[in-house]
C-alpha cells in the first residue's frame, strides 16, 4: 500500500499466494525508482519470492525461492539492500546447504546467486536465521547479524563482500564472556565514526536484550543492558 501525509491509504498489490504472500519485510527504494522486496511464502514453490513493484503498483516476481535444485534457501524475512555495485543483497532464514539459510546477491533483473550458506553453530559460515537487512559499510563490505548459530548459538556479527567472501566477526556469548546478549534480529547501522551499532533482543545483565558497539580494531563493547520496567535503561 501507500498512504499519503493526509492518511489517504491505496492498496496497490493484493498477494493471493501466485505472486507471494506473508510479506514480513520493509521494501527497498531502488535507484531505478522501482521497490524491491521479498515475501516468506507463496510463488511457485510457497517457499517465497523477490519482487520488484513501481510506483503505480505493477508488481514482478523475479524470484521463486526454492528448496531443490537450485536451492536459493527459503523464508525470507530481512529487507533487500542495493549495494552500490547496483545489486541486491539479502538473506533466507531457512534451507541452504546446511538448512540454516542463505546470503544472496540478485540483479534488478532476477538474476539470483547464493554467495554462503549459513552453517549453524559449527563450520565456517557461523550463524543462522538472518532477519536483519545487512548494510554496505564505507569500507564496500557488507555487515550483517544473524539471530542465532554461531559457538554458543547465541547469533553473531558477520562481515562478507559483494562477492560472498565471509568472515564472522562476534559470536553472541548470552550472559557470559565479552560479547555479551543474544539474538540480534535488527540491522545494524554505521556512525559517522565509522563504528558498527546495534542490539540483541534478549539476555544480557537483565535477560532484557543489550545495546553494543563493534570495531575492527576494539571488537564488540556492550554499551547497555536493557533492564526492562525499571532501571536506567528502560
């Protein structure tokens, strides 16, 4: 839909499973001036879809994500970011080669490549149930959180470039260690200083989720846990 600053609201695009359904993500503005996003179901696997929409409401399924062969991985939940590259990258919360997801690049065209396969808690693409959109930071790589998976399956911070070289940076350690929190499911975003903020949902010193910080030269400092319905971070 869209919906003016008066609140006059238009339905642009009815899913009826075909085209998508269930979408859970925010779109993405291309630089062509189309949206581009993603449904967790329907198409013609009902295992999800990438889509490009303008602005008048003419919608395009460029995927149909799958389980089989090709397996794109499934499920996606987090929003597409365009890189500056002109490409989108984004991720599936389910299958893949390890049934843990999947990290994807697609053209405007519908072009799909999987660049990893997130391996759960053991192997070397740590992580599992990506539901943040990763942002391009200003070194051209690309950041991103995974909800859980990782050493202790607490999630981690990751790092890959657009040609799907990855490198886990954080492994979530719950209540314990230096990387404290767990299951960060928002994105990230970079400061002005260059610095990587973000959160975790849960655990931390008051099992109420955390606020961290994370540099390539000082790792992940934990600013502050939430603490819920009192305390000083509420």
């Amino acid at each position: 839909f869209k919906i003016t600053t008066s609140g006059v609201v238009t339905t642009l695009v009815n899913f009826y499973g075909v085209n998508g359904a269930a979408p859970q993500a925010g779109l993405c503005l291309g630089s062509d001036g189309n949206f581009y996003g993603t449904t967790t179901a329907g198409g013609a696997n009902n295992l999800g879809t990438i889509f490009k929409m303008t602005p008048a409401g003419a919608l395009t399924t460029l995927v149909s994500l799958s389980s089989a062969s090709p397996n794109t991985g499934t499920v996606p939940k987090a929003p597409l970011v365009q890189a500056a590259d002109g490409n989108f990258y984004g991720s599936t919360t389910a299958t893949g080669a390890s049934s843990n997801g999947t990290l994807f690049c697609v053209t405007p065209d519908g072009v799909l490549t999987v660049l990893k396969s997130f391996t759960g808690t053991t192997g070397a693409v740590l992580g599992s149930n990506c539901q943040a959109a990763m942002i391009q930071g200003s070194d051209g790589n690309l950041y991103g959180v995974a909800g859980s998976g990782g050493a202790g399956g607490f999630g981690t911070l990751f790092k890959m470039t657009t040609s799907g070289t990855f490198t886990t940076l954080v492994a979530f350690t719950g209540t314990t260690g230096v990387a404290i929190g767990s299951t960060p499911l928002g994105a990230l975003v970079q400061g002005s200083d260059g610095t990587l903020y973000g959160a975790t949902s849960t655990i931390g010193a008051s099992a109420k989720g955390t606020i961290f910080k994370f540099t390539t030269a000082g790792g992940l400092t934990k600013l502050q846990s939430i603490t819920g319905a009192s305390g000083l971070v509420i």
